[in-house]
C-alpha cells in the first residue's frame, strides 16, 4: 500500500498552481514520504494516520483553477477551524491525545464479526445502487498524533479533532476535499492527474465505488485478493490486510454485499482480537475489533456500538514499547482516531447532506 522505496523518485515538474496550493502539496508529499519510511522495516520516524486521501497520488488538477473558488453561503459553518500552527496549518495542536489501554480476548472475535457482518448487510442505509450521476460523501471527524520538529526540539502533539468532507463520483473521477490543515477552506480537486501526469486508477488503496463493487463478494475470495494485491507492503502480510479492512470500512462507500464480506474476511485473519472499551474521535465509546502490529507495538481498532453493532469509527493507540522520534510516542498515546459521522449519497458535488455529525 507504499511506494516502492527501490525505484527512484520522478523529476518535480514546477507547475503554476491557485494561492496556497504549493503548501498544500508539499505537506502531503511529505506526509507519504514518512508513511513510506514508517512502513518499511526501519526504526518508526513519525506518527501519521492511514488517511485515505494519502492512499492516493499527490493531485495536481488540471482545471483546478475552474473548479476552485468560494463555496455557497453558510458551508463554512460546518468545517472546523482551528488555530494557525505554523504556515498554511489550519489546525492548532493541543494536548497529547491519549487513552486507557483496554483489555483485548481472542474468544468469540469470529462470532462477533459475524454477528457485525449480518448487522451490515441488513442496515437500511446500505445496499442501494448509486447512480452514476451522483457522488459519494463522508463527513468525518479526524486527528493525528505526531512528533513536532522546531529547530532540533522534539515534542509530541496532537491536532484538534476537525472535520473532514470528501465528495467522490462513483468512478472515482471527479472528488471534492476539504480538511482544515490539509486544504484551503475552499477545499481542493480530487480531479486530474497525478504528478506524474498519470491519470490514477482504482485500486484497494485508492478504491471507486465501481471499483468495489466488482470485488468478489465471497469471504475466501475477498481474502484472497487482499492478499494478493497488498503483497510486499507494510510490515506483515496479515497486519497489512487488516489495515487495508479497516480502510476500506472507513473511508469509502462499500456495498452491503461486500461490506458483510470484508467482516467476514477480518475474521480469518491471525491476531485479530475483541477490545472491551475503545472510543471514537466523536467520543462514541464501544467495542472494538482489534489488531496488533508486534513491529510497531500499535494497535489498530475498529470500534461498533455495542447494541446496533454499526461501524462508528477506528482509531491506532500505542500499546507497546515506544516509537517516534526519541521515543516520545508512550504507551496509552492515541496515534490517529477518526469518528464516521455522516455516510450518504448527494446529487451534486459539495453539495452538504442535511446532518453532518
């Protein structure tokens, strides 16, 4: 799911991009440079988030200059704003994040994803086409936990938790972003091509509604395919796979069919365990379906309500050893926690659903 560190990177073409864009660019490369690095096997450098919109090629839109502007009167109301920390940052940092370690039991984990998987495939918020003229929302709240670097001292901090809108058509060419920290408040294009000047395609990391449903709907299969595709990236082909889940699960639109499969395929993974307690970014407790990175000693948590079993959230929480620059990152630190709050279709693009969290 990381760029191939043995191949060199391709020339920087220096284009001319709206006001605010260059910051825009070269904090998201930096951003996949040090997910790059934490995914290789060497000694972890920083903390980031398996944020989808990292999953995908740097964008640098063709017509971004006319499809950027200001949006409709009163949309700014639902974007969190912070504190400026630093240049082109929207987002303050403020208290480490952190978290009771919650006891995990390897027990009854297959039933429960069993359970959760026949809650998904009956909820009445899924299984609709959507229509290829529509687009695909996802309001989220999100936060990282990172190590700040400011003339040689280290400290850790960690963002406000804000609001992240993505729009996205079914096919995956026309998308819409707007995350403080990461964007303008205008947001940005998911449209055009990368920076190589390739146009993206979909695939596990970078997934199309179209794209997922063609997946095999079947357990074994679905399984199968993770394993296939995902080969040689992160640190362990079963932790990898999990991770891929949890993206998936979080940060797209799957179809009922292949949400209820992609629990069922969770369930043969090795090392997948049940957390008693786990809290989402919106402060939703629940419990958690879980699994540990042994290199890393961080956990990845999927967290559900424990009476409907819906899928609230996920977060990563250190729970072993220590990790980031001079081992600031302690057991207990909350390394990225993201809350679902609003998962729908609209009409049009930017276009705001009624409830947004």
């Amino acid at each position: 799911m990381n760029a191939d560190l043995s191949r060199p990177l391709p020339p920087f073409a220096e284009r001319e991009l709206p006001a605010g864009r260059h910051q825009f660019h070269k904090e998201r490369l930096m951003a996949q440079i040090h997910e790059d690095l934490h995914a290789a096997d060497t000694p972890a450098r920083t903390a980031t988030s398996r944020n989808p919109f990292l999953r995908r090629a740097i964008l640098v839109p063709a017509a971004a200059l006319a499809l950027a502007g200001a949006l409709a009167t009163g949309f700014l109301a639902y974007v969190d704003r912070g504190a400026a920390d630093g240049p082109g940052s929207a987002v303050a940092t403020g208290p480490v994040l952190t978290t009771r370690i919650g006891a995990t039991d390897p027990q009854g984990t297959p039933q429960l994803l069993d359970r959760i998987s026949l809650a998904a495939s009956s909820s009445p918020a899924s299984g609709t086409a959507v229509r290829a003229d529509r687009f695909i929302y996802i309001g989220s709240k999100t936060a990282t936990t990172y190590v700040k670097s400011v003339n040689g001292k280290h400290t850790l901090v960690s963002e406000e938790l804000h609001l992240r809108h993505q729009w996205n058509s079914p096919d995956g060419t026309k998308g819409w972003l707007i995350e403080p920290g990461n964007t303008g408040p205008e947001g940005v294009t998911l449209e055009g091509p990368d920076e190589t000047g390739r146009t993206p395609t979909a695939n596990l990391n970078a997934p199309s509604y179209n794209y997922l449903a063609a997946l095999p709907a079947d357990p074994d299969a679905l399984l199968r395919r993770i394993y296939e595709e995902t080969r040689g990236h992160g640190r362990s082909p079963d932790q990898e796979a999990f991770t891929t889940i949890g993206d998936l699960l979080r940060g797209s639109y799957p179809p009922a069919e292949l949400t209820a499969a992609l629990y069922k395929a969770a369930a043969k993974i090795p090392g997948v365990v049940t957390v008693d307690d786990a809290v989402d970014a919106a402060g939703r407790h629940g419990l958690a379906v879980a699994r540990l990175d042994e290199q890393s000693g961080r956990r990845e948590e999927w967290i559900f309500d424990r009476q409907t079993l819906v899928f609230l959230g996920e977060r990563t929480v250190q729970v072993q050893g220590e990790s980031g620059e001079q081992g600031l990152i302690k057991p207990g630190t909350v390394v990225s926690t993201s809350a679902v709050m609003t998962r729908t279709v609209v009409d049009r693009i930017k276009e705001m659903p009624a409830t947004t969290g």
